[in-house]
C-alpha cells in the first residue's frame, strides 16, 4: 500500500491521480488548494470524476479540512465520525 500526495493544478492533472488509484494498492492525498483558488467550476469537475472512479472501484473518497481531499481503493476505509442526530421539535416539547 502506497499513501500518495498529488496536487491538483489544472484539471489536467486528475488522469494521473485516476491512473494510480486504478493500480488498486494507492491512498491519494489530493491537495486541492491551487485549483481551487483558480477555477471552482473545474475543481468539481475534476472531483466529480475522482468519485466516480473511486465509486467504480468501490473505494472511499472524503474531504479533511477544505483543501485535502483522500481517495482509498476497495479495502481500505475512511473513518467518518458519526453526526448528531437532530432533535424533532415534539421531543422538546416533552421536557
């Protein structure tokens, strides 16, 4: 298992990011910092396609913070921490 660190640019860098995590033994960290300070339309586009590829490959895909992005093949998993759930206005009404 490999964690590789990418920076994503321009748009053109998500086939090399797609390439690795196609190898099926790498954890992408995709620093997303210089595209998004550029083009916010082609950030989600190039991560559009990331999860698409992710999701093909049953792999994990979450954001840490707002500018790093991991990517995990099938075997691997991303740890979310569980949200609270809301409260419903009719169990605040009971107390």
């Amino acid at each position: 298992v490999i964690v590789r660190p990418f920076m994503l640019k321009k748009f053109e860098d998500v086939p090399a990011i797609l390439d690795s995590l196609r190898e099926g033994y790498t954890i992408a960290v995709i620093d997303i910092r210089p595209l998004k300070s550029k083009d916010v339309i082609e950030l989600k586009r190039a991560i559009s396609k990331i999860k698409k590829t992710a999701d093909a490959l049953e792999g994990s895909i979450a954001g840490f913070g707002e500018n790093i992005i991991i990517v995990t093949p099938q075997f691997a998993t991303i740890h979310r921490a569980e949200q609270p759930k809301p409260v419903k206005k009719e169990e605040l009404e009971r107390f």
